[in-house]
C-alpha cells in the first residue's frame, strides 16, 4: 500500500487515474474486423485528445485502416536520457455478457474494485502511465531528457502496433522503458518466449472402409506428436525449471482433419493440421528448435515413404531478460522500494508482450503494473482501485529516479 502520509498530490492523482480507467474501459476496443468501428480507432482517439489537452505533443499513426498507434512526446528540453511507457489500447473478447456479474463495459467499482474488460490488461495500467506524467507536468516537477508515451493497437494479436512503432524509428533513442502490463507491481526483468508453429501432414483421401486406398495424414501426426512430448522432455530436462518462468512447453492445441472441406466419419481426409504453442524460457534456441523440427520430419519421412510433412512459422518472439544492472531496473526497484516501504519483488511475465519487440530493438525492458496476474481474459476481470494509484506513484518515482538519477521528488 502507498505509504499512509499521503499529499495532496496523490489524492488528486488517485482521483484522476480512476476516472480516467473508466472512461476508457468504457470505450469498448475490442478487435472486430466485421464490425465497424469495433476496435482500436475510438479509444485512440479518446486517448489523443486527451493528452492534447494537457499539453503534450501528440502523434497519431495509422498502422492498418482504424488501428491506430498514438505517440506522446513529453521533452523537457534539456539533454538527457528517454524514457518510454508503453501500454495498448486494445482489449480482448468480453464473452458471454450473461456470464459477468457487472457489464463488461460499465466498469463499475464495487467494494474497491472496478471491474470490467480492460481494467486489468491492460487500460488501468494505461491509465497509470498518463496520469503519472501528468502529475510531473501540473507539479512543474524538474528532470531532463524525454518521456515517450508508446500507446500501440494490436497487442492482444500479432502486435502489429509496436512493430510499426519500431519501424517509424520511435524507438531508436529509447534508453530504458516500462511496459505498463498487469504484474501486481512486481519487478518484472524477464519474459516467456513464444513461437506459434503450424504443421500439416499429407495424404490420400479415400473411404474408410477401404483405407489400404488412401494414405490416412492422421496417423502421420500422430507420430509426430509423439516426437514432439519427446522433444518437450528433453528440453525440459536440458534447461531445468526456470526460477522466474517455471517449465519451456511445447504443446499443440489446434487439431483439424481435414483442413478444407466438411469433416466425415467414413472419410479418410486428406490433410491434418496441428498449430503448436510453444513457450520458452532464457536459453531455448528459437533457431534450433525449427532445425529439429525438421529433422524430427525426416526421420519419419524415412521410416515411412508416405509419411509427408511441413511446418510454417506464424510468429516467433524471443525470450527477454533484462540484467539487473541496468538503470531501468535500478529506477523501478527504488520506486517500488520508496512507495511500498517494502523491498522489491522480482518475477518473470508468463507470456509475451510489446516489450518482446522493444528488446528485439535494443530497449532495455521492465514489466510492472496493477492488477492480479490471472486475472487477464477472465470473465469478471478487475483491478483494485488502491493498486491503481500505488502504480501510478511507481511510475511517477520511476520516471523521475530515471531521467534525474536522484531520489525523492519534491
């Protein structure tokens, strides 16, 4: 809990990052290509104009027709480093309205909880950043470099938003930047890689009463998800348990025979497709890992003459670790440390985020913010109104601590 001296300041603050949550969870930006304006575009907006009018410099991009990218530039004018806070506009799917027990849009606060889709992941943590600077500019507070506001679409799919904001050279000049994502406040210094793989195996399409005339693609991977458990083993005993990120995991998910056309019981089909999710931790080899995967497939292709198989990569987003010894770090874990009155406690983000790209850019990254970690995509989700200004504290002390290297404010 934020200290029990509070100011004025953080009164007014924690007053403007409630009001502020709810107006945008209330915006609802949920990605919907068949829906007319069901995404990112009128939360963007909001978020743009807002900002104008507290005098920052803003920038919006169009990354894909109505997913923007907004930018805020906050320059103090005087040489120094920059600082980035990144958090994205766009929320998943709400589900079954039925199933929640307050509309998922009305981000109602019940009991010191406001719940509703976004509150957690991640439009509270969005709103803890822009309040945070906020408060910096109506305190006339003193610090030299630059604060960017990274405010991306699309996080929540294939992260096209921060891609495009790397590409547009945003991020050339960053020295440090805070990923503004749900992690109870915890110093987040590593992250979970991800590669999304599809294989597909080939056959003969043929009836199932016959099936010496066909070539049955099931049975192929079948045995190739055999493998696979096996090759999961191995690296699990390979790397061990990661103290911050537990297991890598390589598990397939999507099974669909046949991948066209109408499933039929007496039917032979003519292809099978598996989609693997798999996850890793600091030392996995992205790059081997795709060698073994075809060497897995020649040696079944050779045991077998109609065994046929290739894989495709969706998406691969590397593992992140950042040292412990970079300023970022240093500046968080003493804003966490001098608004909490306890020490730190560092952990690792089960799952991708911007911030996989940013690092990929040369960014120094650490992941922090307000709500319970198991809480994003839930039915009900929710963040706790005090985390929400203790967060904002941490990123008003983190931005200062970076960009002045001193400690407290005035």
């Amino acid at each position: 809990m934020i200290k029990t001296e509070q100011s004025k300041r953080i009164l007014r603050d924690r007053e403007e990052v409630i009001s502020l949550t709810q107006r945008l969870v209330r915006i609802s930006s949920v990605y919907r290509p068949s829906v007319e304006g069901g995404n990112e575009e009128k939360a963007a907006n909001f978020v743009a104009d807002y900002l104008e009018k507290l005098g920052i410099e803003v920038h919006v991009e169009e990354v894909v027709p109505g997913r923007p990218n907004v930018i805020g530039i906050i320059d103090s004018g005087k040489p120094g480093k920059t600082l980035l806070f990144e958090g994205h506009t766009d929320v998943v799917t709400e589900g079954d309205h039925e199933q929640w027990n307050y509309p998922p849009f009305s981000a109602e606060i019940v009991d010191g909880r406001m719940y509703g889709r976004g509150t957690n992941d991640t439009k509270g943590n969005l709103s803890c950043m822009i309040t945070a600077v906020h408060s910096l500019l109506q305190d006339e507070e003193e610090w030299s470099g630059k604060i960017i506001l990274c405010i991306p679409c699309d996080e929540e799919g294939m992260m096209i938003g921060i891609k495009h904001f790397i590409e547009q050279g945003w991020a050339d000049d960053v020295d440090g930047a805070v990923i503004c994502e749900p992690e109870e406040n915890q110093v987040c210094i590593t992250q979970r890689g991800a590669m999304r793989i599809r294989l597909t195996a080939y056959g003969k399409m043929a009836h199932g009463a016959i099936s010496w005339s066909g070539i049955n693609p099931n049975w192929r991977m079948a045995r190739m998800i055999v493998e696979l458990e096996k090759l999961e083993k191995r690296e699990q005993e390979r790397l061990g348990k990661h103290p911050l990120l537990g297991w890598p995991s390589i598990t397939p998910t999507i099974l669909q025979a046949p991948v066209k056309g109408e499933a039929q019981i007496n039917v032979i089909p003519e292809q099978c497709m598996t989609t693997l999710d798999v996850r890793t931790v600091p030392g996995f080899d992205h790059e081997g890992f795709k060698i073994e995967l075809q060497e897995i497939i020649d040696k079944l292709a050779a045991e077998d003459e109609d065994f046929q198989m290739d894989f495709e990569v969706i998406e691969d987003r590397p593992w992140t670790e950042t040292d412990m010894n970079e300023a970022i770090v240093d500046s968080v874990s003493w804003a966490v440390k001098n608004v909490t009155d306890k020490e730190p406690v560092y952990n690792g983000v089960p799952g991708a985020t911007d911030g996989t790209f940013l690092h990929l850019a040369g960014v120094p990254i650490v992941t922090i913010g307000a709500g319970d970690r198991e809480v994003p995509h839930q039915i009900n989700e929710y963040v706790d109104i005090e985390e929400l200004a203790e967060t904002t504290e941490i990123y008003r002390q983190t931005a200062l601590h970076f960009l002045n290297e001193k400690g407290e404010a005035k």
